[in-house]
C-alpha cells in the first residue's frame, strides 16, 4: 500500500460558536420593600383595602407567595396593654399572589387600636425549604430604661458632661431621636415659687443621636434650684404617628448637703424620636444634681458704717453690739418628715379593661407627691391596697420613683363590673405619713357565651288544633346568656327556612312567644318544621344559638295521650341530694299520631305532664318537657318510706290541669306514681 506523501505537510483548520448557558439555582430568599403606613377607619366594611405590600427575589423565577403570621403578631389597646389573641386574630387578609391586604371582620377601636401584623412572603420554587422574608410594622413606641441620676458643679464649663440616656423599642428596625421638651418645663426658686421660663430654657442639650446630655449655659443656683422637665423618644420610622411614651413625674423640692456645699435637683424630660414614618416618640425624666459652688461673698445687713457706744467701765465680755450677714450660698438643712405623700392617680375616672385582661399586666399607673427628701426615707412612697380588694383580684409593683402600676394578680374572666379600690401611699418617715385615695376600675364584658335554651331545653314537637285563630299562642321559648350588659341582651326570630313554613307564624322578638301568623290548613300542610333562633345584642359580633320546633296540627277531636298502664313505681334513696336521682316516666301513646295516609310516617308528639294529686308533691319536681321525676330535697325513710303521685298527660302544654284527689283508673290520661324510698344505714343501735 502507498503512502500519501503529501500527509501532515500543511496543517488547516475549522471554527464553531459554542453557547453556554449558566442554569439559575433558586437559592435566593425573597426580601420585602418599603413597608408603607396603613391607616384604617373603625368601621371599614369588609374586604376594605388596606394597603398593598411588595417583596422582590434575586433569583431567576421565582415563585413569591405571601402571608400573615397571627401567632406571631400582637395588638394592643389605647392604654398600651396587649390584648387577648382571639380578639384580632383574622381580622385582616392578604392576598398571596399580589399582596393585598384587606379587613375581613368587624374592627372595633375599644378592643384594639394597634396592630403589629407579622408578614411573611416565601419562594415556593425555592431549591431549598424555608426561603423567607418576614417583617413587622413600626407600631411600637420607644421606651426608656433606667434614668441615673446625674450630678453637675454649678460652674460646670459649656459642653460640660452630665449624663447619657439610653431609649429602647420593641420594633424590627427602629430609628430612635432624643430631645429634651422645655415648653412643658417648670422652674422654681428655693421658695417654691415658678421662675420666668427665659431663666432656665435651653440649661442643657441633648445629642439627638445618642442621648448624650450636656451643658450649655451658665447655672446659677440663686436664680433656681428646683426644675421638672420631660424626656422625650420618639420612633420616627413608626407605622402610626404620634405614638409617644409620656411620663407624669412630680416636683421635688429637696435641700441635701455634703459639707458645705448644698445639692440642688434638676428635673429634665428627655425626649427620643425615631426616625421612621411616621415618627414614634417616648418620654422619661432626667434627673440632674447641681452642686453649689461657693461664688458669693458674705453681705453685712444694714448699715456699712455704723457708730457704737460703750462705757469705759464695761466688764469683760460685755455686749459692745450685734451685726448680721447673708450669703446666697447654700446653708446646710435637715429634712423632718412634715410632709404627707399626695396621691395622683392616671384618671379620675374608671381604668376600663376588659375581663380578658392579661394576669399582671398594668391597669392603671399610680404616683405620688412627697416634698420632703426623696433620698431618704421621708421622702420615699410605697403603696398598698388596704380595702376593695376582698377576692384580690389585683395587687401594685412598686415602679420608682415614687410610682407604682396597678395590675391584675389572676384572671379577670367572669368578674366584670365596678370595682373601687381604697389605696394608700405612705413614707418611710418616723414617724411615718400616709394618704389615701379610691382608684376605680371597671372590668367589661366580652361577648364569649352563646345564648342557651332553657324553654324548651331540646328540639320539640308541639301539638296546636287545626281550627287555633290568628294570634293564638304555639309555645314560648326562652333562652339565657351568661354574658353581662348588652351583650347577655337575648332577641328571637324565625329562621327563613326554604320550606317557607316559618310564614305561618309569627315571634315576639323579646318575650320569645310564638303564635299563629295564617289560618292553619290540617289538609294542605300538617307538618310545620321551625327553626327559632335566639341571638344576643354583644358587640363587635353578635352570637346565636338555633332550636328546631316540629308543629303537628291536630284535628279539632283529637285524642288526648293515654298511659298503657296505671301504676308506675320508682325507688329513691334517703339523704341523697336533690336532683341526684332521676327517673323518666312511662311514655303515652297518641291514637292521631297515626292518623296519616302513611302511618309508617307518623309523626311521634311529645305530650306534657303535670303532677296533679297525690302526698307529698311539694317534695318531687316532674319536667313538663323531658318527663324527669327527681327530688326537691333529700328523703328520711324513717320519716316516711313511701309516697304516691297522681301525674296527668295533655297535649296542652299551656295549661295547667286542675289538682284531683282520687285517682281514676278510667281516665287513661292518669298516672299513678307510686314511690319507695331505700334505706340507707343511718342509725346506730
């Protein structure tokens, strides 16, 4: 075989486009936008639009769906205090494609005025469970820690260091501003009396930033020595404006000294302002200590030249003449407990919780005025409960300085009404001085209970005549509601059932009777299926509960219920409780019960029955309804062993039959109950 010579003498080549395509893994969690303000009006109708939410995924295609988180949200009412989970739970809505958000239930503002929805958006097409961006709404007003109590020189320079405050907020991304609020500032010289504002305004700066507070002017203790200010935080990244946190703290006029120098107390409210939409603020006092500096020479009252004369005889030691000075220094004074705490409640009217109030959390804050030292005993106030409070339902945590929270101790639930609470403040003084004041509280209702029937207790047939009139009476129904107020208000009505037999009757939507609406047609229409629904009047929701009546008309002549036999005995055993021991009659029978062109159908009423004769009736209770004979009080055998009733069956459950003293055994509407009584080993020999 030959070779080609020419084989690897001259090298060529080609050219191809490759394309290469990088496949997106979803491993990206979606993340939510700005969240804007949502406000809604009280009486927002359902499906009402609230706002509209948006988050965003880096990855490829995702698959956003959005939701809210209720166990995880929390609301609140006007005086701060979370409110029960069932009382917001589901009262808004999302949509999980685009991320509507819209009320779906009644909201009510004196149940909750603040909402903090827990919102969820998640990457369903995510290449790993659990891809998820979760926010809250700024509804959460900053609060103070603990205020120091700082000290200052009176000649403190300008930018002079005093103290550093420090806010708190609950919320996810909070944007806190501090400030100091003196138009609310009050000053007073050491006699007590308000000083001009001009005096003491703009003393000290605070660094918005990060509460840093610092001297700014001269002090001068001889112009004042006593001022109340306010501190104030405030988030201004919040969803609700003005939410704020103010505290009410009361003047102390106090002289301390060390040496010789005199320490006087500056009051200062700090404010912090967070930096959201809309801004949330909270409120605290500063309390600044000034110390006296000695900058004021000693001044001669009277006179500065004075003349003195003295006989050239005077012994030694006699009195030549008697001069006086002042300084505006401080002079160093101890304080005698002389004055008696006033107490200052929040309102002076009812502190308005509901009974579904959380056990210790605050119902009402509680100060106290003192003007002697506030670092000593005479100055320092507790409080304590000393009448109202006989189940002790609530009970104080002392909150410094000289405040205190009223709060639950247990549970409110079912202890709705007023309650007024005799308090008293009193000092650590010898000997020690005390006041005291009523707080009130009232404790609402909430609408929890159903309303139940009583009259009849079940589903029922009633037996009315063919030929009853308009207006005449079928049966009453009532029903009780273990709610309080309005909300344990019952009202009845017939349920517009498609049958349509609910138009040949008519109900009183208070006393609950029933009566005839259209003359009644036995022919065209003998069965007649009601529903009666009792309903109370509670707010936000009202609750109902239904019960089903079956009205069997009659024949003019019709039979009256017959016992298939005359005698009936049952056996109760001594010294047993009332209402222990139950035992149902015999049943009737009712020959128009089977007077239908099917009898198989017939319709089985259920007659009523009386106690009508025999001894001892005032100690046995018959149900009209049920048939249930039980005791009315416990039995002694060897008082009486044996006992016999005359009991009488009627379809006419609204009339009672009139009291016979013979049974007769013809009358197959009778009954004679005959009743033992078992002995129980009660006596010693």
């Amino acid at each position: 075989m030959a070779l080609d010579s020419s084989f690897g003498s001259e090298q060529r080549s080609s050219t191809a486009n490759v394309n290469i395509t990088i496949v997106d893994v979803n491993n990206k969690a979606p993340e939510f936008g700005e969240i804007p303000t949502a406000v809604v009006p009280e009486d927002a109708p359902n499906q009402h639009f609230v706002t509209k939410v948006l988050a965003t995924d880096l990855d490829d295609k995702p698959v956003l769906r959005y939701s809210i988180d209720y166990t995880r949200s929390e609301a609140r009412n006007e005086f701060g205090a979370t409110v029960d989970y069932n009382l917001f739970a589901d009262s808004f809505t999302i949509n999980p494609l685009d991320g509507t958000v819209r009320v779906v239930k009644i909201l009510n503002r004196e149940l909750w005025d603040q909402i903090k929805l827990y919102l969820v958006v998640e990457d369903i097409a995510a290449a790993t469970k659990g891809q998820k961006a979760k926010v809250d709404v700024n509804n959460k007003a900053p609060e103070f820690g603990e205020i120091p109590t700082a000290v200052v020189p009176e000649d403190a320079p300008n930018q002079h260091f005093v103290t550093k405050v420090l806010a708190t907020d609950l919320d996810d991304k909070p944007v806190l501003r501090y400030s100091i609020d003196y138009t609310r500032s009050e000053a007073r010289n050491e006699f007590g009396a308000t000083v001009d504002y001009n005096l003491f305004a703009d003393s000290f700066t605070i660094n918005p930033l990060d509460g840093t507070v610092r001297v700014v002017k001269i002090l001068n203790r001889e112009l004042w020595d006593q001022i109340k200010l306010y501190l104030v935080v405030e988030d201004i990244a919040a969803a609700t404006k003005g939410q704020k946190a103010k505290v009410f703290w009361p003047l102390h006029r106090q002289r301390l000294a060390y040496l010789s120098l005199a320490i006087r107390t500056y009051l200062h409210c700090v404010k912090a302002t967070d930096t959201g939409q809309p801004p949330l603020t909270g409120l605290s006092l500063l309390s600044i200590q000034v110390l006296d500096e000695n900058d004021n020479n000693p001044v001669f009252v009277g006179e500065q030249r004075q003349a003195f004369m003295i006989a050239e005889d005077a012994p030694i030691g006699s009195l030549v003449a008697q001069v006086s000075a002042r300084d505006e220094d401080s002079v160093t004074v101890t304080d005698v407990n002389d004055e008696i705490p006033t107490i200052v409640a929040q309102t002076s009217d009812c502190a308005i919780v509901n009974e579904f109030h959380p056990i210790r959390d605050m119902i009402t804050f509680v100060t106290a005025i003192d003007g002697d030292d506030a670092n000593t005993g005479n100055g320092k106030v507790v409080f304590a409960i000393i009448d109202g409070n006989k189940d002790r339902l609530f009970d104080f945590e002392h909150s410094p300085p000289n405040a205190g929270k009223l709060i639950s101790r247990s549970s409110l639930r079912g202890r709705v009404g007023n309650y007024t609470l005799s308090v008293k403040a009193e000092d650590g003084g010898r000997p020690q001085l005390s006041s005291t004041a009523n707080i009130h509280i009232c404790v609402t209702d909430v609408n929890d209970h159903n309303p139940m029937f009583v009259k009849p207790p079940s589903n029922i047939t009633i037996r009315i005549p063919e030929n009853a009139t308009i207006g005449s009476t079928v049966v009453e129904v009532m029903a009780t509601d273990e709610d309080w107020g309005v909300n344990a208000v019952v009202r009845y009505k017939l349920r517009q059932l498609p049958n349509n037999h609910w138009r040949s009757f008519a109900i009183n939507e208070v006393t609950g009777v029933i009566t005839v609406a259209k003359q009644l047609d036995r022919e065209a229409q003998r069965v007649h299926e009601l529903r009666v629904q009792a309903y109370d009047l509670g707010e936000p929701t009202s609750l109902s509960t239904d019960l089903d009546l079956t009205i069997l008309v009659a024949n003019v002549d019709d039979f009256e219920p017959e016992f298939t036999q005359d005698v009936f005995q049952v056996v109760f055993t001594e010294n047993t409780l009332p209402e222990i021991e139950k035992y149902k009659l015999l049943p009737t029978i009712d020959k128009d019960d089977y007077d239908l062109i099917d009898p198989a159908v017939g319709f089985k009423s259920i007659p009523c029955y009386h106690i009508v004769g025999g001894d001892g009736g005032h100690l046995f209770r018959l149900n009209t309804f049920t048939h249930e004979l039980t005791t009315t009080q416990s039995l002694d055998r060897e008082f009486k062993d044996n006992y016999t009733l005359i009991v009488q069956a009627t379809n006419d459950c609204f009339k009672i039959p009139p009291n016979i003293t013979h049974f007769d055994n013809k009358d197959n509407s009778l009954l004679q109950v005959l009743i033992g009584v078992r002995d129980v080993n009660d006596n010693s020999p």
